[in-house]
C-alpha cells in the first residue's frame, strides 16, 4: 500500500456569519492557501474532493458553485461527497492508493449562519418515528449526556471543563471563534448549558495529500496516513448504547489506533458530554494532549469541523509539535457515524 | 501501482415508476439491494462496506439519509458513504466504490443509488426559487433546449432527429421489465405530433420523473472466482468536472466530456470506440443528446452524430445500439439513472439482459452526466478481465 | 462598499411519504391507541418498530403490542420548545423504553420542571385527541405511578391501516448572495448591468460569481456591459413554468451583451416569437420596479454574424 500524507492544510478564521460572501468567496483563499503552501496549480493536481450539505444552506447543488474556486479547467478529476469533508478525505485517500493520481486537493464548507442549525439537522432523523417531532441537535446531545451522568461517567462540573479547556486552549489558534474565557452560561437542554454547545458559524478548510515521494518533495514534514477508517451504527438512538461509541472503537481499531500511544488527538466532540465519551471509545489516557486546537467546541463550521480536526493534527505533525496523532470526524445525532484517522511524522 | 481488478457480480433494480405508494424509503433500496445481493448469490454479511449516492435531499427531504438507511442496508458496523454530484451521481458513486475495491481497501462493496422523488415534486426540488436572482425562466426543459437547437444550427441535423431518438427508446424500453414508461401503442407518428415544450424539445423528446433504486456489488478477482454468474469486468472509469459556465464553454460537446472518455479509453486500450466497443448506455434526458453525445465520446465525428441516429445505426438491432434498457428518456429517477446506465451496461457484458440483450456484447460504455453539462462519471465493461 | 443584501429564504414542503408494512401497522396502530413493537429472531422486541433489524440486517415483521406505560431510560429538560416540536410548553424530552419492549421511544414527557423527571421514572402514553396514523398521534408522555399496562394481544391487522404519512417540513433561512452579486444587484438598480474581469484570464463574467471558474481566482475589476448584446441561441417556451407570470409562448434567449465573454439568459419581447433568431440585436427594457430587465426587445440593428458570436453560444 502507498504511503500517503498531508502536506498542507488552511481554514478560515471561523466566524459567526460570513453574510458579506458567498460560499465560494468565503472558501476560495483556503484554497489558495494551500495551494501557495505547496506550490501547486490547480493542473498539477490529480484529484480533487469536497464536502459540504446542501440542507445547511437551503440551497440544492451549492457545491457546483464552490468549484469556481478551484479552477477546473482544463477538466478536472473531481467527485463531492454530501458529508463532512472529513468523508471526502477518505474518498481522495482511496483514490490516491489506486494509484490514479499522486496528488488530492480536499476542501470542504459550511455556512451555519443563514439557517437554524439545530433545526436544519432534525432533517438526519428517521423521516417516520423521529423527524416529525423536530427534535434539535443540541436536544439530541443532552439526552446523551444525561445517559452519561445516569452512568457516573461524568457531571456537570466535568463538562465545564472540558468547555473551559477547551476555548483556553483556543486562545492559541487564531481561526478558533471563540477563544479565551467563556461563561459556561445557562442551562440550553438541560443538562447541557451554553457553554457545553459548539459555537455557531461559518468557515471553509482544505488540505491536500499526497503519495509516497512526491510527499517529501511538497512538505518537510509530511503526516503520513498510517491508518484510517469509518464505520457507522444503527440510527435508532433507543436501539443504542449512547454512554460508549462502538464504531468510533472500531474504526480507532481497524486505522491501528491502538497499536502504539498517540501523543495527541484531535476529536470531532462538538459536545463537552462527547468528548467525554470519546475519550474511553478511543482509550486516551491523561497524557494525550486532547483538541490543542480548541476543538468544535471553538470552532465549529458544519461540514468542514471533521475535516479541520484531521488539518489540525497534521499540521501539529508539520510543526515538529507531535509525533503520532490521532483525528476523528463525526456525522448523525449522537455520534451515530466515526472517522479516524492515525497519523505519524517521520523519527526525529 | 498495480490496481485490483473489479468485477460486477451481482446487479438489481426496482421496476421503476412514477410514484412507489407501497415502500418507505428503506423499502425502495432495499428491494434493489436485496436482488444485486442474490443475483450475486450473497448475503449482507459478505458485504464489507456500503456506497450510496443519490441527488440533492430536498427531493426526499431527508438530509444526509445514509444515516437512516445504515440498518436497511445492512451497513451497521461497517464503513458507509454517500457521494453527490449532482446527475452524474449514479456513476460517480459507481465509480468511487470500484476505487475501495481496486485499491484493497475492501473486498466486496455494495453501491446503490436511488430517488424517491415523488414524496416531494422533482420540478419544486431542481427550481427552488433563490433571493435575488432572475427566477428561471423555463423549467429544466428550458435550460437545455438553448443548446440543443445550437447543436441543430452548427450540423444542419434534420428536425426529425430527436423525435427518432425518443421513438427508439421507448421501443427498447418495452423490452425491459423495469423501465418506467411502458408505451404499447407508440408510433413515430405520434413522438412527432407530440407538442412542443421548449422548442426544438417536444414533451415525447423529454424524460419522466421516476422513483426507483439501482444496486450492484463490486468485488475483487476472489469474489468474481466465487461468483454463480459470469461477472462484468471494469475496464477503465473516469470521473471528469468542468465549472458550470464559463466564457467560451462548449455546452454542446463539453471538453470533460471529452477528456472523460478518453480517460476511460486510455485505460481499457480503445483505439477507435466505433469498431471497439459493442453498445453504450448513455445518459440522454433529452432526444437531442443522442447525437450530441455520440459526437462527445468519440463514436462519431463532429458534426455527424445525427448521421448514425438517423441511419438506424443505434437501433437495438443497429451496428452501435444505444440506450438498449429504454434510457434515461424511459426512466429518470434522478440519482439513481447514472448508476442504471453503468448497470444496464453491465448486464449487457454479462448476457443478462433478456430482452433488451445486445447479442455477443462484450464492451459496453455507460455515461452519466449532470449539472449544467459539468460533470461527467464513465466506465468501459467486458466480459473479460483487463489484462493486468 | 453596497450595505449587505440579504432576504428571507423558505424551504418548505409537504412531503408525502408512503410507508412499509411494519410501519403501517405502527402508525395505524397509535391511530388506534395500540402502541406495537416487532420481535426480532433472537426475540427482542423493538419500538418504535423499524422494518430491518439493526443487528442482522434482516427484514423484520412479526408484530407484538406493548403496553403504553413504560420507563424513561434518559431524558433532557427543554425549557425553550421550539416549532414543530410536540408541546408548546417546556417539557423533557425522553427515550422511554415501553413495558414488553426491548428498546426505547424518543418523544415528549409533559412534567412541571426537570425536577419533576428523573432516569427510571414510570410514564404513560397520553394520546392526542385527534389521531391520524403518526408518530403525533402520541402526543406526549405523562409520569404514572400505576401498574404496567397489559397489552390485549392484538395482532397488528387493522381495517382501513394507513399507507402514508404527509410530513409538512419548512426550514427557514437568511439568504445573502456575497459580494460579487451584491454588486451586480446594485449596478441593476441603476439601471446598469456589470460584470468582473478576472485578472487572469481577463475575461467579463456577468453576471459576475465571485470567483473566476476556469482560473479559480477572486474576480474585482467592475466593468460595465451593454446596454446591447445578440441573442446567440434561444428556445421557444410552450409550457408556463410555475409561479412565472409569463404568457406562453415566450422566448427564452441566451443573450451576450456587449463586452460581456458569456451569455446571461433573459426573455425576448417586442417581436413575434417565431421571428427571433440567432444572431438578433437586442436591448433591455426595463419596468418599474423590476429589479432585471424584464424582457429584452430587438434594436434594429443587423443580425450579428455567426462567427461574432459562436464563441458565446
């Protein structure tokens, strides 16, 4: 199998609304970006993939329109997953193992702003049983953190801290939207406050992988894929154990998560309870550095927040600040569906 | 690199119509999954990972419906992806689960691509008005008739082509159990009295709105070996995009298009595609694109695509046949006719086509396409693997 | 700098959605006040009842009734309810596992405050009064202190069942078009239409997109096309599009302003529709109010020559 690395990754500075630009103009420097990291054209790449929703915005087809910021012409080799860019990431991986292609331009996008988000994801749930309650997001998550507390897996002042961690650790990265000390506020579904709620906001990342030596040739310090995989769980959130994350295991498992330690993870929780219950799927003990980016509970641009999670331990690789790095990408109420990604630099 | 090769060996589809009143969500693909699964003579414990694709979600208006469907696609525990873009879909998500197999990432993948359109109305979903801009100012009709009649005006084709193009389809179609439109009584006559919508496009010219689901599994040379059925081998694939507009675009042969096929021959080793392959499945939603796609792939010169319509050279029983299941002219439901062309252009390589069976077919081309003419998924299937 | 535009956006639709068998039964079911589960292989009964088991993938269809009282296994204290949510009042939502089922229902449980809730507390169906075959027909739970419910043992058939829901769904959202269309809407209420010349390429898109498609680089440059251009192919309308207000026949025409590098698409007027042409000179005409030209109408000037234009079909 071809080894096959990040070597370059951007977002946006993530922000409550982006109302002055359209999704392209908002996610276009992005892609510049890391274009200009790697030297790159657009026809120097082999393939490209993007995440995004159409739901999110209102608007069907909206990824047509993100294409203008790539420049696809001459024609490019170019597919669109409706997922979390994260998925879409995935999909360039495959196709650079193929070995039809040696290059990937991923992207992925999200404006949370124009609509209600929390509304806007009752659309996921079972159209039957479940949709028609309209049953939000944050809603959906508190009764997963209630089945924790039930548990003794943790309680309210745990999750505080996890928020505060969190927006402290942010103050260090200047995309995050909300940085610093943040009131952990009022009860939103109880027993999750504001403060255990991601922020709501817009943003864009991109990253481009490449295979094997043209890896090196691009980056100094390229983080190689060892593993990755995702794996999904019934949709039925009665039918599931909601205090653990068996496919986040899982797919920890089959990507080789667990063969060494990683010395960082950068987990898709954009819940305080879900990082808690992450932590034990995924076995990180204290002595992980966990979300140094802020994590979604600072940043959190819908369709683009699992893919930046694996940018951000890539470029944690890139800057000789860790060795071995775990990154993982939800999607669905609950953790329904997990993603994760093992990454490694070179020996020091 | 050496790839894995990919073999189709198991394919199923629902019969497809204008509204199913009978099945949820779930029970639409279910009933296509279930029958590629038993055509391949597997069950859902062999499959190692599930792609979907399917057209915008307000057609449904379920968002991100993999999540609901995970447990009716026997996908729980395993690895799941939904691909969208937009027409092409159906092939794109073809394509993107041949790549798990060719790259060993997994040894048995299901793929299947659906719409159930009729719980919403595709015209409300494909026209939903935007603020500020200039509403549309004919349907989806409308968007393409422009194009077409640029094609009509740069070749000097005869009216009548399109109406030919319709007329055979739809003859093809009453040989295939599961196309949509079964029309009995249909003569050339009447696909030429029919009115017309968006001149030079008549409504006998145009595609239905189907609900239906396509599936296939995809497996590698072990899974072929084990298979009850001769598999169809994947020859080459190939997804191309170009932007939506753009000053000097081509809209009557579009250079993805183009650039798509080639891609595609390069890897199956066509040197000329008229002699070499036997039969296409492409993806013509409107008569016109018969002749206008012939010329796009290559299977006639520039300017002469209405010239081997017109001789018959299509014709199920012509020396090129294409769209022998009916087309996307007999059945569109829209994220799934992408992948039913790459389906229908494997039963074909497989001798499985009953009725519709192109006799010794042992190449066959299937083309989806989507957007405004933007982006483009093909593959080239035989029944022989490719050489390694 | 054009204040930013911005305009409600409704996406709404009453979505008609035929449902499967076991569904049916469901569904039918609450309509009658029956709550049914469906027992899978190994023997665990499932509600609400889905059609294909979680587990084994199985179709799955042997139908069991449960009783209408049951216990909350977690739940979530809402005290802002939201639209289209089951009560208008603040309530809990609840995963409540119904008594002879092995899994649980999400809905609503009407309680005076979340001290009034707890995991393991006891509750019961409270049934909507007018009930159509819908997960609403429960209206919501309500704490009981009572004995289980016994089920009477019904089979899952009844007369007249449902073979549909309709689920109304409307989101709503606040659409801004960006800068590059901002501007263009702006030049439009002058009366002007102008597109963006990418640096690269130098090409006028118009209306502009923010960014140029074949480059993939931010357009600015302002330049001012038309008011003239040439139709340089079209399409005759015969069928009214909804919620257009235009007479049929109509002429629906790719049109390529002057100094513009691509067509913008606009109706023709002012000359019988099966005398537009390619090649024919038009000019916009303008209405009060109108936010685009509403038709554009031919100048009198020669008909352009195909290869002036061939290039902007």
């Amino acid at each position: 199998m071809r080894d096959i690395a990040l070597v370059a990754f951007a977002q946006t500075a993530h922000r409550r609304t982006s109302e002055e630009l359209s999704e392209v103009e908002m996610l276009m420097p992005v892609l510049h970006g890391v274009l200009e990291q790697t030297g790159l054209k657009t026809p120097d790449i082999g393939f490209t993939c993007s995440g995004s929703s159409d739901y999110l915005a209102g608007r069907a087809f909206s990824f047509t329109l993100a294409l203008d910021g790539v420049g696809a012409w001459p024609p490019i080799s170019e597919s669109h997953v409706e997922m979390d860019g994260a998925w879409a990431l995935y999909e360039a991986w495959t196709k650079l193992l193929t070995g039809e292609a040696d290059t990937a331009l991923v992207y992925a996008y999200g404006k949370s702003s124009p609509g209600s988000v929390r509304d806007v994801l009752t659309r996921q749930l079972d159209p039957y049983y479940v949709a028609p309650l309209w049953p939000d997001s944050v809603a959906l998550a508190a009764l997963q953190a209630q089945a924790l507390i039930d548990a003794g897996a943790t309680d309210e002042p745990a999750l505080a801290a996890v928020a505060a961690r969190s927006r402290a650790d942010a103050t260090a990265n200047s995309h995050a939207q909300l940085r610093g000390s943040v009131p952990q506020g009022d009860y939103l579904v109880r027993p999750l406050r504001t403060g255990d709620c991601p922020p709501i906001g817009d943003g864009a990342a991109a990253v481009v992988l490449a295979a094997g030596e043209r890896a090196r040739d691009l980056c100094e310090r390229p983080a190689w894929i060892r593993g990755i995989d995702h794996r999904i769980e019934a949709h039925g959130l009665g039918v599931r154990d909601l205090t653990d994350s068996p496919s986040a295991r899982l797919a920890a498992e089959k990507a080789g998560a667990f063969e060494r330690p990683v010395d960082t993870a950068e987990l898709h929780a954009p819940f305080t309870s879900q990082e808690v219950v992450l932590r034990k799927a995924l076995r990180l003990g204290d002595d992980v550095r966990v979300n140094p980016s802020g994590g979604p509970l600072a940043a959190n641009p819908v369709m683009a927040a699992g893919l930046i999670r694996i940018g951000e331990a890539a470029a944690g690789i890139h800057r000789g600040e860790s060795d071995r790095a775990l990154a993982h990408a939800t999607s669905g109420p609950c953790l329904q569906q997990n993603l994760v990604a093992v990454l490694e630099g070179d020996p020091r | 690199m050496s790839k894995e090769p990919v073999a189709v060996v198991g394919i199923g589809q629902t019969k497809h119509v204008a509204a199913r009143r009978d099945v949820s969500i779930a029970g639409l693909v279910r009933e296509a999954a279930g029958r590629a699964l038993d055509d391949a003579g597997l069950t859902w414990a062999d499959i190692d990972a599930v792609v979907i694709g399917k057209a915008p979600d307000f057609f449904e208006g379920v968002m991100m419906p993999e999540l609901y469907l995970a447990d009716a696609l026997g996908a729980v525990g395993k690895p799941m992806l939904r691909v969208h873009t937009a027409g092409s879909v159906g092939g794109s998500t073809a394509l993107v689960a041949a790549n798990l197999v060719a790259a060993r990432v997994h040894g048995t993948v299901l793929t299947l691509a659906f719409e159930k359109q009729s719980e919403s109305n595709a015209m409300w979903g494909l026209s939903l008005p935007i603020p500020f801009q200039q509403p549309l100012l004919a349907g989806a009709g409308g968007f393409f008739a422009p194009h077409v009649r640029a094609y009509m005006r740069r070749t000097g084709a005869p009216d009548a082509v399109g109406s030919l193009v319709a007329y055979k389809d739809r003859r093809n179609a009453l040989k295939n159990p599961y196309a949509h439109l079964h029309e009995h009584d249909i003569t050339l006559e009447k696909v030429q009295a029919s009115p017309m919508l968006w001149d030079p496009i008549r409504y006998s010219e145009t595609c239905p709105s189907s609900d239906g689901a396509c599936a296939m599994v995809l497996t590698d040379r072990a899974g072929a070996a084990r298979a009850p059925r001769p598999p169809a081998w994947m020859l080459g694939g190939a997804m191309r995009s170009e932007p939506t507009l753009f000053a000097g675009k081509d809209f009557v042969s579009p250079q993805a298009g183009k650039d798509c096929a080639a891609d595609v021959y390069r890897q199956a080793g066509i040197a000329d595609p008229r002699r070499d392959i036997d039969a296409v499945e492409m993806y013509v939603p409107f008569s016109w694109y018969e002749p206008m796609w012939l010329e796009n792939l290559g299977f006639a010169e520039e300017g002469e695509g209405w010239k081997l319509t017109e001789s018959g050279v299509t014709e199920l029983d012509g020396d090129l046949p294409v769209n022998m299941s009916g087309g996307v002219l007999s059945t569109n439901p829209i994220g799934a006719s992408g992948m039913i062309r790459f389906a229908e252009a494997a039963l074909q390589v497989r001798g499985q086509a009953g009725e519709h069976q192109v006799e010794g077919a042992r190449r066959v081309l299937g083309h989806a396409y989507g957007g405004g003419s933007q982006f483009f998924s093909m593959w080239l299937v035989g029944s022989e693997p490719p050489d390694s | 700098m054009p204040e930013v535009l911005k305009a409600p956006l409704a996406v709404e639709f009453p979505f008609t959605r035929s449902v499967g068998p076991v569904q049916s039964a469901f569904l039918t079911g609450l309509r009658e006040r029956v709550v049914l589960g469906v027992r899978t292989r190994d023997g665990r009964t499932l509600v609400p009842p889905v059609e294909y088991d979680p587990v084994t993938a199985e179709e799955i269809h042997d139908l069991v009734e449960v009783a209408p009282t049951g216990t909350v296994t977690t739940w979530a204290w809402n005290h802002e309810p939201r639209r289209g949510q089951p009560l208008d009042t603040p309530f809990a939502w609840v995963l409540v596992r119904l008594d002879g089922a092995d899994t649980a229902l999400l809905h609503a449980l009407d309680a005076p405050g979340p001290d009034a809730v707890r995991t393991g507390m006891r509750v019961r169906v409270r049934w909507a009064e007018e009930r159509t075959g819908a997960i609403t027909d429960i209206g919501c739970f309500e704490p009981y202190e009572g004995e289980p419910a016994q089920p009477t043992g019904h089979t899952g058939e009844f007369a007249d069942a449902i073979t549909g829901i309709v689920a109304p769904a409307r989101l709503d959202y606040t659409y801004s078009p960006g800068r590059a269309q901002s501007a263009f809407i702006h030049a439009l209420s002058g009366r002007r239409t102008v597109g963006e010349r990418c640096p690269s390429c130098r090409k006028v898109y118009v209306p502009p997109r923010g960014a140029c498609p074949t480059c993939g680089v931010a357009t600015a440059e302002q330049v001012e096309v038309g008011p003239r251009g040439t139709v340089t192919t079209y399409c005759i309308v015969n069928i009214k599009a909804k919620n257009l207000d235009i007479e049929v026949p109509y002429v629906y025409a790719h049109i390529a302003l002057d100094g513009a590098d691509l067509a913008l698409h606009g109706r023709i007027g002012g000359i019988p529709y099966d005398q537009v042409r390619m090649g024919l000179r038009v000019e916009p005409v303008w209405t009060e109010g109108g936010r685009f030209p509403d038709h554009y109408r031919p100048t009198g000037e020669p008909d352009a020559e195909y290869d002036a234009y061939k290039e902007l079909l």
